[in-house]
C-alpha cells in the first residue's frame, strides 16, 4: 500500500489536462524517485505542477497515473493522506475503484532542467498576476489569455504582454 498526500494530489489536480485526446496528461502521476521522494506531478500542456516530498522509511514503489475525476471525489476535511493499492484508493472508510491510465506519462523532467546557480529565483504574487490576465481578457474580450513575462534581473519590474501591443502591465518581484 502506497500513502499518498490529498493535498498534493489536488494541488496538482488544479493543472491536469481535460483533453480527452491526452489521457496519459488527464490524471496526477505518482512514483517513488531515486532518492526517496514521493513524486505528484500534472501537466496540461501549458502549466505543469511537481510536488516531491520525502518519504521517511520505507514506501511502496507503485506509480501510478490517477484520474482528475477520481481526485476531484477525494474530500475529506480532516483527513490529510490516502492509501493507494493497484486501482482503489482508500479514504478512510470509502473505496474508489478507478482504471488506471495505461500510457506512459511523458518526460517532464526535460522541462525542469535548469541547475541551481543558473536562473535568478524571482518571487511573484500570483494574486497580482492572476489580476493582470484578468484586465487584460476584459479589455481585449478574450476567455484565453497567455501573458508574456520579461525580466531584466531579479530585482527589476517584469514587464508582462499579451500580444496586443496596446496592453502592457509592470509587475514588481516579490523580494523575501
């Protein structure tokens, strides 16, 4: 049996695809790393999450891709773990049965290839950003929008856009 974090599930949950013509990326991919972390990763493609917790003692190795549908079912206010053991996920007394997904999850390591030393870590408020999209989809009556974020250094405004070049915004990094 594997002990799985609910939240890091769900957080995850939040980024998995809703595309039915990429069901390996429809679901929250699971699996014990090299070096015994417990690893929650989802993608759709355009935003990808990876939650890596240590696992102290021993853990089941399974990996498994689990379905958005059957995460979004998992609410439990005072539970904070579930168990997985082959397609059922145990929630204190509930069972979910689910067929798991069958294709291999693609390789989102390649994508988080950077080394440390190598990217200035800059903070953003998400809130603030999330705002900025907002105005923009207003002003440009769009439903999708994809800012652009360019920064100078860690320290400097990041200027954001969209494609219309009427639109720009200045966001100030978050400093710690």
């Amino acid at each position: 049996m594997t002990t799985l974090n609910l939240k890091a599930l769900q957080a995850c949950n939040m980024v998995a695809s809703k595309e039915a013509s990429r069901p390996q990326l429809g679901g929250v991919y699971t699996h014990l790393n090299d070096q015994g972390y417990r690893v929650y990763v989802a993608t759709n493609g355009h935003a990808l999450i990876c939650i890596a917790e240590y696992v102290a003692g021993k853990d089941d190795e399974q990996a498994a891709i689990i379905p958005a549908n059957v995460i979004a079912r998992l609410k439990d206010k005072h539970l904070t773990t579930c168990e997985l053991s082959g397609n059922q996920i145990t929630l204190g007394q509930d069972v979910f049965t689910f067929e798991p997904i069958g294709i291999a999850y693609p390789d989102y390591k390649r994508c988080m290839t950077w080394k440390e030393g190598e990217v200035d870590l800059i903070g953003l408020d998400p809130d603030s950003l999330l705002t900025i999209t907002k105005a923009y989809r207003l002003y440009n009556d769009q439903k999708l929008a994809y800012p652009s974020l360019n920064f100078q250094d860690a320290i400097s405004p990041i200027k954001i856009t969209f494609g219309n070049p009427a639109f720009t915004a200045i966001l100030m990094p978050v400093r710690a």
